[in-house]
C-alpha cells in the first residue's frame, strides 16, 4: 500500500521483499503504481525495467512521457491487435522509443493473440 503516494519506492520494496522467501523465488516483477510519470523517478533496485503501453492509449504515449522510457531497458507495446481498430500505428510507438532512447529493447505484444511473449522473455536476458 502506497497511502497517498502515487509510485512504489525502494524503502517500500525493502519493507515487502522482508516478507517474503526470497530462496525460493527465481524471478519477480514489480508493478508500479499511478502514471507513467512518478514511477519514472524513483530507482527500485530492479534489474530491470521494462515500461508497458498500450495502443488503446493513443500514439502520443511515448512522446508525453518520455522519462520513463529513458529510465527503462524494455518497452513493451501492449494491444496491437486492436491498432487497427483504434487507428493507432504501433510501429510509430516503437519509432519514438528508439528516438527517446536509442538502446531500449521494444517489443510489440499481443496477449490475445499469444504474440510477442516470446520476445519479452528474450528482451529481459534471463
């Protein structure tokens, strides 16, 4: 429980991972809170940060936040199986995360589909 904050932050995560055993986890996600734009600022201690958008959120996702996408290694452009319907074009998505920040890893999902998970799984170099 975050009270009134609007993100996670790493005192947050220390109090939780204390209760858990952490032998017997191999791999654990996080999920922020809010918007994308507290979370951009607050370190984790992740390994990671993978940032997931949604086509159902317009093209202009990327470039009205772009902090988050410097501060991540993974973009994730989630829903592409209804970009058509929405008339979003994914790729554009894609095109101004690379612009934000040239080394991030995107990766467009479909989960209704089943495609894309495979690349997420790659993108994360387990």
């Amino acid at each position: 429980n975050t009270g009134k904050e609007c993100h996670l932050d790493a005192n947050l995560i220390n109090k939780a991972l204390r209760k858990l055993d952490l032998n017997t986890i191999d791999l654990l996600f996080i999920e922020n809170v809010g918007n994308l734009i507290c979370p951009a600022e607050f370190d984790l201690g992740a390994h990671k940060r993978i940032v997931v958008v949604s086509v159902t959120e317009g093209e202009h996702m990327v470039v009205k936040h772009p902090y988050i996408f410097l501060a991540s290694d993974i973009a994730v452009i989630n829903k592409i199986d209804l970009a058509e319907a929405m008339g979003v074009d994914p790729d554009k998505l894609c095109r101004d995360a690379e612009k934000i920040k040239p080394s991030i890893k995107v990766v467009k999902v479909s989960v209704k589909q089943g495609s894309g998970i495979e690349e997420v799984i790659k993108a994360l170099d387990l």
